[in-house]
C-alpha cells in the first residue's frame, strides 16, 4: 500500500525564524513536492512564555520570501484545523487525551509545587545524581489524590521504569536505540491546562494524519517519548527522520557568533530568495557531492531523504556570497536593474548628501552591467559602494592618485597627454578612446597596465574597478575630463617642492 505523504513544518513563534530552522521546512516542503504529498505548516505556540510578538508574521515572511507555500495551515485553513494550537487548546483537544491517559493509566496528576521541583533538583545535584522528576506522586491513592483536590496539578507521563530499549527507526540514521531507564515521567499538561510541547505534537501528528515526520536532529531525544506516548494512545506513529545539525565554519553549533542567524536578516542584506533557497537546500543534501548551483525545479524532481546526510552541515556564508552572486548574474537585465535602484534608492534615501549625480533609469541601466560581475549581494551598501564613483562629482581618492611602481611626476605626465587625447576626440565611445590611448602607454614607455591604473584611478577613485573604457563612456566626457584635470591639479599640489 503507498501512503500519502502529509508532512508538516512545526515552529513556534519565540522569534525570527532561524536559517537552521528553515532548513527543517524546505526539506519538508520539497518531500512534500517530489512526493506530490502535503506539506502543512503547524504553529506550536503552547509555551506562552516564550512566545516573542511579531515572531509569527517572521514565520510566514520568511515562508513567503522562500515561496514555501504550505497546503494547509493558517490563512489557508484545510480539512484538519485549526492548525494553531492555541485555538486547538481552547476546543478542549489535548485536554481530552490527557484525561484519556489518566483514566486508562498511563499518566497520573502531580502536585508538586515549583519550590518542591526545585528542592528536589538540589539534592539530585548534591547526590551527583541527573536532575530529573523523583515520581513522587506516581503512586499516589485515590484517597491521597482526593485529599488535594483543588491544589494546581500537571499531568505527567508514566514511563516504564525498566525494559526494553525503545528504538527509534530513523529514515536517516537508521536504528537509534534509548534506555527507557533514562526517561523521567515528563509532562504532558501543566497547571495552566496547556499542553507539553510532547502531547500536543503527538495528539496533533495523529489528528493530521501526518506521515514523516522531518525535524532537526535536537528532537531526536524526544521522539522515544513520542513513541511511548503513541504506544498508550493506541495509535500508529508516523516515520522519523532527523535532519543534520548546522555548524559554522568553525564546526562549532551555528549561533549568533557566526553572524546572522534569522533567515529574514539574509533577505534584508540583500541575498536572492532563489540563492538562500539552494544554498539552504544543500545544508544537509546533496544531489552528487559536486553540483552546487540547482534549480528549484530540479531540486524537487530529485530531492530524496536517501541522500540526507547524517553528519553537520557546515553554513559557510561565503559560499552563500558566491552563490547570491552566480544567481544574480543569472536574473533578466530589466530585473537585475530594478532590483539595484531599488537597493541604491534605500541607500540614496538615507544618505541624501551623498549623492551629486541622481540616477536615472537609463543611466542606471548603462550602469548595471559595468558592476553586475563584481556584485555579491543587493545589500544598499555593498551596492552603493560598487557603483558610488558613478553617482558623484568627484570620486574619493582614498587609494591615492599613483598606481604601485609609478612615481607622481609619472602620473601626473601621464594623466595630461591623456587629458589632452580625450579632449581631441569627437565621439566618446569606450572603442574610440581605447584605439586613441593604447599608443600612449608606448610613446609615454609605460606598461598599458600602468597607464590604464592612472586613468583608473583618476576617474574612479579606484585599483578594482569595472572595465575602464566602458566605465569611461558611462561616466561621460565630461565627468571624466573634470575628473583627470582634478586629479592632475591634486598631483601637482602633491610633486611641488
Ligand atoms: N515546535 C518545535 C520547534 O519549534 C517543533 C519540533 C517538531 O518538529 O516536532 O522546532
């Protein structure tokens, strides 16, 4: 019998979602996609503590900016709703479990108070024993129980206290097996009636006829609990599958020291959702070891938990860099361009000051190719950093005016034949001017290298810079004349004794 593949992408709103955890969903939702399955986004907000405001828009944002479009969840409802837990806890949902496994004897109430837990946790401590609950209310009588009636209680589990080894069958990783000795009799509703992140992910993966379950490999400890509790439920679990950890460069857990971590930080630095969207996807698989740069729909048409892996992913944001940038070389001109004015408007609009020669469509689009091979990200900074040369009167000459092994007096002589050739010529096109400077470098005996770095750096302030005559023609003749006279009046000031 084939199954449907329903899986579901499970966060819960206590902030920005993580690269890592976005991770967790695209793998989701490419199985969901390869398979023709469904992939249902489920929000775990049972810990009202740590829910963060605004986390839930960051989840749909970073969702939405991915296109991970889920079958069923919130805002497009479906047939297993409502899919906010929340709004599962007020219909009495878990409650009813909880109650079931009461009566039938798998879970017991507890009544022990916060400062009692904490005591408890001490001595443990003290005795050099692992903090975990002493049970003492597992064999309470009904009498006891009656007794303290009306004083706050949590549902806790009742794990075996000894047998066999509960053996989770992980798609990949294979045969995990945990000592059931290990496990204390966790909670499974608290005393404010909401459930544990345990009883609602069960109760709510069976009501949801969920069939993988594809998380991160941090809940691998708790899926023994899981199958414990479906085991008392009387229900089939679904499959298992736990995806690798993510490490930074330094093989250390990735976290804030890494630099960013939210997925939403990269959109807002100006990575492409396409790049993110590869990048992410080979943060644990592969589709040969060697191909780095897939397409979306090929990633669906192969992606297979078979070749998941089971050892970190290393996120390396260099790769990431280069990657953004092999993408946005691949976008449409017309795109290309829009998405630069609208990175270099963002920077115009808060560094007004800065810019003397306002860009306008056309000249934007004689711009974009001259920068496109350089560019990493559409970061407002990084982009206006590429292109500034092109938006000011006068560029700034940070790097000096006199390439390496030219000696100022050079320079200057150099600049001032080129002035007076360019001034001469009646079209400014980058093949005319390039015909009429290549002799000079030999009349003048210099190298063309050496030559062409003083234009360079006269006209753009710089020793890296787009190809020269083409960068010349954009930034117009006469730009370009103010410029070299400019520069030529800078060296003179410099070589006067
Ligand atoms: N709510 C959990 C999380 O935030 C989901 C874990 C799971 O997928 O079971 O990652």
């Amino acid at each position: 019998m084939t199954t449907t593949v329903r899986v579901r992408y499970a966060p819960s709103p206590t902030g920005e979602p993580h690269v890592g955890n976005i991770r967790t969903a695209l793998f989701n939702w490419l199985y969901a996609r390869h398979t023709g399955g469904a992939f249902i986004l489920r929000i775990e907000d049972t810990d009202q503590q740590r829910i963060v405001e605004g986390a839930l828009e960051a989840i749909y944002d970073s969702l939405d900016w991915l296109g991970l479009a889920w079958d069923e969840g919130p805002r497009v409802g479906g047939p297993y709703g409502p899919y906010i837990q929340s709004e599962r806890k007020a219909m009495g949902i878990y409650q009813e479990q909880a109650d079931q496994l009461v009566r039938e004897g798998h879970a017991y109430y507890c009544y022990c108070t916060q400062e009692e837990l904490e005591q408890m946790r001490k001595e443990q401590q003290r005795r050099k024993e692992p903090p975990r609950y002493d049970r003492r209310c597992r064999p309470l009588t009904d009498a006891e129980h009656k007794v303290r009636e009306g004083k706050p209680k949590v549902v806790r589990f009742k794990t075996p206290l000894a047998g066999d080894p509960i053996t989770v069958h992980d798609i990949i990783r294979g045969d995990v097996a945990f000592d059931p000795a290990t496990l204390d009799d966790f909670v499974l509703l608290k005393s404010d009636g909401f459930p544990t992140y345990h009883l609602a992910c069960v109760v709510d993966d069976h009501a949801m006829h969920i069939s993988h379950v594809l998380r991160a490999e941090e809940w691998l400890p708790s899926t023994p609990r899981h199958l414990l509790l479906y085991q008392a439920l009387a229900w089939d679990p679904p499959l298992f599958g736990h995806m690798p950890m993510i490490f930074g460069p330094d093989r250390a857990k990735l976290s804030k020291r890494h630099g960013a971590t939210s997925t939403l930080e990269y959109r807002d630095q100006g990575f492409l959702p396409e790049a993110m969207f590869n990048f992410l996807a080979l943060l644990g698989w592969s589709l040969d070891d060697k191909t780095e740069i897939i397409p979306r729909e090929d990633m669906v048409r192969y992606f297979s938990l078979e070749r998941v892996g089971k050892s970190p992913a290393i996120f390396d944001r260099t790769k990431l860099e280069w990657m953004n940038g092999v993408y946005l070389r691949q976008l449409p001109q017309d795109k290309l361009v829009n998405q630069l004015a609208e990175a270099l408007d963002s920077y115009i609009q808060k560094h007004q000051e800065l810019v003397q020669v306002p860009p306008s469509p056309d000249y934007l689009r004689a711009v974009v190719p001259l920068v496109q091979e350089r560019l990493k990200t559409l970061n407002p900074q990084e982009v206006w950093d590429l292109c500034s040369f092109f938006l000011v009167e006068l560029p700034e000459y940070g790097e000096g005016l006199t390439p390496k092994g030219m000696a100022p007096e050079v320079t200057r002589a150099a600049l001032q034949a080129t002035l007076a050739i360019l001034q001469a010529l009646d079209s400014f096109d980058a093949a005319t001017m390039e015909a009429a400077l290549r002799p000079l470098a030999e009349r003048l005996q210099l190298k063309t290298g050496q030559l062409f770095g003083a234009i360079r750096l006269a006209v753009t302030g710089r020793t890296a810079a787009p190809p020269l005559f083409d960068t010349l023609a954009v930034v117009g003749r006469e730009r370009v004349l103010a410029r070299l006279a400019g520069a030529i009046t800078k060296l003179s000031d410099e070589t006067r004794p």
